[in-house]
C-alpha cells in the first residue's frame, strides 16, 4: 500500500478593495492591556467583521492583490459540476457511485485574515458549497470534543470496547429489514485504537454503507485487494474515506446524539458561524439509535456528501484552530487536543490529525514555515493556518499544484526581515 476537493466579487473589484483600504485613515486604536499588548480580536456573529487594510495589519497592498490575482486566475480546471467531476474521478473506482448528494460549484472564492481582520477577499465568501475533506478536520474535532469531556477517556484506548453493535434503519437502500453493524468484530479491528482512526493508520477491514474499504484508492494487483495480509495498527498509513466513516459513526456512539447538532452547539455558534453550512452523509447511513433515526454523516464528498459550508464559515474555524482552540474567553478545543492533532504521525510525518497537514520539513508546502499547517479537501479547498505571522487563509477551487504558488506571494506580502 501507498500514502497516498452576493454576487460575485471580480478580480478588479478585489484590486479596488485592497487599494481603498491602504488609502483609508487608520482607526482608532484598541485599548492596550496592561502589558501594553493590543487584546486579540475575534469577529462577532453574522457580518459583524472588521475589515483592515493591508497596510493597516503590516502587510504590502501590492503583493497581496497579486496573491488574490493568482488564486483567481489558477482556478481548477475540473468541471463545476461535482456530480460530473466524481464520475470523471473516483465514480470511477470499484463501487464508486453516488450515494450522497453533490452541489454545483461557484466562482474560484477565498478569504484572507491578518489578526482576525479581514484583509482580502475574492468570488463569493458567502456562497455554500461542498468542502470535500475539510470536513474531515470537523469530525476529528468532534472527536476532540469528546475527547475533552472525557467520553473517550484516552486515545490510545481502544475503540471497539465503546461501540457495540449498531442497528439500521429499516427500508435503507438494499436492506428489508434491521441488519446490524459490527464496526470493530473481527481480531484485527479490536486493536484499533482511537489514535490510529485519527491518524489514518488503522488498516481497518469491512465494509460500510456498501464501500468495502478495498475499493477506497485501489492500488496494486486487483486478485489481492480482499485477500492482503493486514498489516499492524499504527504502521502503515493510507488514505481512506470508508475508514473515516467508520470513524465517524464510531463517534455517534460516543455521543449517542447527530454529530451536526453537536457541531453545531459546541463549535459553530460559539465561533459566530452562519446557519447556512449542512452536514449530510449518505443515502443509505441511517441508524436507529435509542429508538430514533438518525444519520451517520460522512468525512467528505468522495461519494457526495460531506460538509457544505461557505468560505467565511471555513474561515472561522480556521482561526479557531490558529488561536489553538480558543475563541474569546472560552478554550473550545483543549490546548491538550490541538497540540496532539499538530504531532506529527510516524507512519506520515505531513499528517497530523485528520484533516490536519503539517509542513513538517517544510515538505507539504515548501514556500511556508514549518510551523504552517492546512485543512485540505479536494477540489481543492484549503484553510492555510500560519501562527508564525497570525494568518489565516482560505481559498477555494485552485489547482492543487497551485497551492505553493499561492503561498509564496502571500507570504512576499509580509514585511521583509
């Protein structure tokens, strides 16, 4: 095995917006604290979001129009339909069809924040569409949730001791009648442990919402893709969606309520997020649990579904994660929790918790430092986390071979040292 997506703001419009704001008075100053440190600044709910100019944040008006530029004219080539471009793409694997929903695309669209301040944006930031894997940094954070309240005591405890066997919904696609899922039965899966979902390492085994785990990113001769040795929990990492939605319905056991109404509760409302954002699963991922139905969402849109959410939204959570799991006065995500989805995983040192990519060795993203690390989703979507200079950026439907490009002239925005 191997390591292995208002109306619209114009390319002119975003010149404008950069050079109106360099030629703005500066604000007021904010009260210092009593050491003299201006108090950290987080947007309000709604549309409560100060903008800055470049020049007002430190950076040069010049080359951060130029980062915008190249994002707008570096937008994926793939067709706006996702349906279309799944079928163009894994629709195209061992039992790759459809079985969530896909929303068309917009306009190549990004955010970007100097200090929690808006100081770029392009497309339409308020447009909801698919995130793709993205969505797997908001299921490892409500992994994480959990994690804090101690429903999962630790994670290196193993996972099957907490999911028993789970019954599903009567009249399911290909079922007649209640079936019951056994995510961890056989001897290889009962060593898995939460870590190792979290870090795709787990080679966990089975089939889930009719995807066998074999047909996820097929590799290798086909006579051994059911038959393969397992290899040791840990040890080898691969990229895997049907793993990630074992993980996920894993994780509705432990908190035994939609893991949207739990996104939604402790992550989205304190963060001042819209209500525009969804997150679905499948067709077929029904679950009775405590004698309710109740959806078992999916970690992205490699068979439709996933997250579907705008860039401002991304953006939010993507400081959420720069302040390291604080918003306000309240710590959301432990300290303990982001520092472990920042370690690097043996088995692939560029990979975090999931959906965390780390530069370590700067090998993810050779333009930034090796403290940068990114939520990535196919399409591509990106939220690029910079502690280093207090940026976030999110951008939307670029090339994925564009990525370092972007980069590179967002960071020549920065005052040179």
């Amino acid at each position: 095995m191997t390591s292995r997506s208002r109306p619209p703001v114009q390319h002119v419009a975003v010149l404008c917006f950069v050079a109106l704001y360099a030629a703005a008075p500066m604000p007021a100053q904010r009260p210092a604290t009593r050491a003299g440190v201006a108090p950290v600044y987080y947007p309000e709910a709604g549309a409560a979001w100060e903008h800055r100019s470049a020049a007002q944040v430190g950076l040069d008006s010049t080359r951060l129009a130029a980062a915008v530029a190249f994002a707008i004219s570096s937008e994926v080539k793939n067709p706006r339909s996702m349906e279309e471009n799944h079928y163009r793409t894994f629709g195209r694997e061992p039992y790759g069809g459809a079985v969530g929903p896909f929303k068309d695309r917009g306009d190549a669209t990004g955010v970007i924040l100097r200090h929690g301040y808006i100081v770029a944006e392009w497309g339409d930031p308020d447009r909801v569409d698919m995130t793709h894997s993205v969505t797997k940094s908001i299921l490892s954070s409500v992994v994480g949730l959990a994690y804090d309240r101690r429903m999962i005591r630790s994670l290196e405890d193993k996972v099957y001791p907490y999911v028993g066997p789970i019954p599903t919904l009567p009249g399911a696609p290909g079922t007649t009648a209640v079936t019951l899922i056994d995510l961890f039965a056989t001897p290889h899966n009962r060593e898995i442990t939460w870590d190792h979902m979290l870090r795709q390492v787990s080679d966990w085994e089975g089939t889930l919402w009719g995807k066998p785990e074999w047909a996820d990113r097929p590799t290798g001769d086909a006579a051994q893709w059911r038959t393969r040795a397992r290899v040791t929990p840990g040890s080898v990492y691969e990229y895997n969606d049907v793993r990630v939605n074992a993980l996920a319905l894993a994780a509705l056991q432990v908190w035994r309520r939609p893991l949207p109404s739990v996104l939604r509760e402790f992550i989205m409302e304190p963060i001042g997020a819209s209500s525009t954002w969804q997150w679905l699963g499948y067709e077929s991922s029904w679950v009775v649990m405590d004698g309710q139905a109740v959806q078992s969402v999916s970690g992205g849109g490699h068979w439709g579904g996933g997250l579907f959410i705008n860039a401002h939204d991304m953006a939010r959570f993507g400081y959420l994660t720069l302040r390291r799991g604080k918003w306000k006065e309240k710590q959301i995500l432990s300290e303990d929790w982001v520092t472990r989805a920042l370690t690097p995983t043996p088995a692939q040192p560029t990979y975090g918790f999931m959906n965390w990519f780390l530069n370590t060795d700067r090998k993810f993203v050779p333009s930034a430092p090796a403290s940068v690390f990114v939520h990535v989703g196919n399409g591509t979507n990106v939220v690029i986390v910079d502690p280093d200079h207090d940026i976030v950026a999110v951008v939307r439907w670029i090339e994925n071979g564009a990525l370092d490009g972007f980069v590179q002239r967002l960071f020549a925005a920065l005052p040179a040292k």
